[in-house]
C-alpha cells in the first residue's frame, strides 16, 4: 500500500502546485493528507494491536475511525469526478 500511496499523495501535491494552493486540485490534496493522517492516527495503530491476536477494542476502533476515511475518500472521489468533467 505505501507505494501507491506516496505515489497519489505526490501527483496530488503536483497538480495543487501546477493549479495553484487554491485550486480544486490543491483541495484534492488536503483531503490526501486528511487521509494520510487518520491512517497515522487511527489505522495503523489499531491494526497494530490486531498483529498477535484478536483485540476487540482494536477491531471496534478499526470499524469506527474507518468511517472517517470513508467519507474522505468520497470527497476526494467527488473531488475527481468535478475535475474530469470540467475538461
């Protein structure tokens, strides 16, 4: 997972540096380092504890945090879909 997400977090810094800090595109790519940071935060943390053994807690916190980044990816997914049409 980690090339593909170094690999969309520096093509969205790239096209917010192109179109500007202002831009949809830049937009775009704060929600990328929205997501970057709930995985920092949440995921990778929790699926840590879930390494050894099953761990409750970990897998309640798994499914709840996960919603944050579901509605992320659906904004930057909404992000995509708002540039594609305006070319």
């Amino acid at each position: 997972m980690i090339p593909v997400m170094v690999a969309e977090i520096a093509t969205s810094f790239g096209l917010a540096w192109i179109d500007g800090f202002t831009s949809l595109n830049a937009f775009g790519f704060y929600v990328v380092i929205l997501i970057w940071a709930a995985t920092g935060l949440f995921s990778i943390p929790a699926h840590s504890k879930l390494e050894d053994h099953k761990n409750e807690a970990a897998i309640n916190t798994l499914v709840s945090t996960n919603w944050i980044r579901t509605i992320l990816w659906t904004i930057k997914s909404g992000i995509s879909f708002c540039l594609l049409y305006q070319f």
